[in-house]
C-alpha cells in the first residue's frame, strides 16, 4: 500500500499530502491527463490492464487502490 | 446488411490482411471475401479467425501468427500462395493503442507498438513484393490515423507510430513503383472498435468527429478502392477518413 502511494505521488509529481483517505478532487494534480497516466501506471508497475472510464468513476485514493488490489 | 451502391469484384484476386480478428482487418476480410477475393487471414488470435473464416470459408484462409514473427509470417503466405496462387495485395491493419504519457512513459509498451504497426508493416511489404509471392502489379495499403496529424494527450508513441507509417510509406511507393506495385496509407478517425474503446470514452473526442465516432465499416470502403484497379493512378498518398475530425 506505501508502495502504491508513492507510486502515484510520483506520477502525479505531487506536493501535496496524500493518503488512502484522500479525495481526489482535492489533489490539484488529479485532472484528465492523470486517469489515462493512471491506467498506463498500472500497467507497467503492476501488470493490471485497467479501463479509463472505470478510472474516472473513483472518488477516493482507495478506490483507486482497489482498482489495482482488483478488488 | 444495406445494399450498398458501390461494389467491388475482387474475384479471383488474393490478398492477404494483417490483425484480421478484430476491426477494421476484420472489416476489410470480411468485404474482400464477400467481394470474391481469396484472402489470407493473418492474427495471433485463433478462436477470433476461426470465426471470421466460418463466415466465409470459401474465401478466408487463416494463419495465428505474431506479425512481428517475420519467419512465421513469410511461411504462412508462402503457404498459401502455393495452394492459392501469387497475392494481388496486401493490408497492414495489424496494431495496438497504449497510453503512453510523459508522467508514466513506458519505452517497452511504446517500442511494441512500433514494432508491431511500423516495422511489421515493412516486412510485410517486403515478402509481398517478392517476385515468387506476387503478382506484376499489386496494390498495398497500411493503417496511419488522424493522431499523426492532431495530438491527443497520452499518445505520443502511437501518433509517433502513425506518422512513420506515412512517412516510411511515401519513400516505398518509390522503391516499388518500377515494378509496378502500389503502396497507400489511409488515415482514419477514431472509428469504434475494441482497440480505441478506451480513448472513446473522451467525450471531448468525440464531439470533435462532426459526423460522429466511425464504424469499420466507414472506413473500408477506402481501403477496397485503394486495392482495385480504379485507383491504379495512386499511390504513395495518404487518405483521411475521419468523420470531419481534422476540418
């Protein structure tokens, strides 16, 4: 899960302080651009092919998380 | 199906399509096979072939081959050249869309997209321009796309792709044209299939197709004239199909 924090963090060359709880329309870098780097992320880091319009339907970190939890 | 108002006969000629199982090769079998050609289907998928080919079995020879297994895909063609006779054609529709953005760049994933869309379509042109697998004068046609005219974010490998496509295609049309052999790209916009699904979500993509997202379909009609003799004046050109998205 640390791992999987950093790991978006890093895509999304954030400042601003993320955790699980956290709601992405707070992140000021969570726009368009980040669900298609998402599911790309996801793929190469993870091996999860993963479907952008599921991606933008996530509110949360977690619900990201569980994307890639594939839960 | 509509009737359509312009029919093709391709009877008698034979060609062979690159990722036959699925869009817009798919398409372009189905048409050939039902315009009386004899075409040699080409995919890694099998169970998708093997349903396309029950379509039309008189008509659609299949091979599950990786086109970017060049011995493979030589000795599936010189297969069916043996059985069939020499290719009157080839379509290169064979390739892959992955995002690619610069916040999650994948050098692998954008390496294979080329191998698979570019350097695949080279060698593809290469064996079918071989005098023991063709005919005199044959007709060629490989997949570019409206991304190598207009950017769109994600998609730098695929449009990088795409342009090369075009470019590497105008210098064989030169290369081949003494022996009487014609190459063309055709461009289309984002047309539905399972590669773009994802991309299609866009609205904003969407909306900027004034006649909406493409069908297969919309785009093979091109693609059969590009092959017949009425377009035997043309090639080492480039044909947009998009549904008005670059206007």
């Amino acid at each position: 899960m640390e791992k999987f924090l950093q790991d978006l963090i890093d895509m999304l060359d954030s400042e601003t302080h993320i955790t699980m709880n956290s709601y992405l329309s707070d992140i000021e870098e969570w726009d368009s651009l980040s669900v298609i780097s998402f599911v790309a992320m996801a793929d190469i880091n993870y091996g999860k092919k993963l479907v952008a319009t599921d991606i933008r339907k996530a509110q949360t970190v977690q619900n990201l998380y569980n994307f890639i939890a594939g839960e | 199906m509509k009737m359509a108002e312009v029919t093709f006969d391709f009877s008698g000629k034979k060609f062979i399509v690159t990722g036959a199982s699925s869009g817009m090769g798919r398409q372009i079998t189905r048409e050939l096979a039902l315009a009386g050609a004899e075409v040699l289907a080409i995919a890694r998928r099998l169970p998708e072939l093997k349903e396309l080919q029950a379509e039309y079995p008189e008509h659609i020879t299949i091979a599950s081959v990786d086109v970017t297994d060049y011995n493979g895909v030589e000795k599936a063609l010189s297969a069916f050249v043996q059985e069939k006779g020499k290719l009157h054609g080839s379509i290169h529709a064979a390739g892959i869309l992955t995002f690619t953005p610069l916040r999650a760049f994948d050098e692998i994933q954008a390496k294979k997209m080329m191998d698979i869309s570019f350097w695949a379509g080279i060698n593809l042109l290469q064996v079918v321009t071989k005098k023991k697998y063709s005919v005199e004068s044959t007709s060629h046609v490989q997949f570019s796309s409206v991304s190598a005219w207009k950017g769109q974010k994600g998609l730098s490998a695929y449009s990088a792709t795409k342009g090369a496509a075009q470019a590497g295609m105008r210098s064989i049309a030169k290369e081949i044209a003494e022996r009487g052999h014609r190459v063309n790209v055709v461009s289309p916009g984002w047309v539905n299939t399972d590669m773009t699904r994802d991309l299609l979500t866009n609205d904003t993509i969407a909306k900027e197709h004034l006649l909406g997202i493409g069908k297969p379909e919309d785009v093979s009609g091109m693609v059969l004239f590009l092959l017949s003799d009425r377009a035997q004046w043309i090639t080492g050109a480039d044909f947009v199909v998009d549904g008005g998205y670059l206007a």
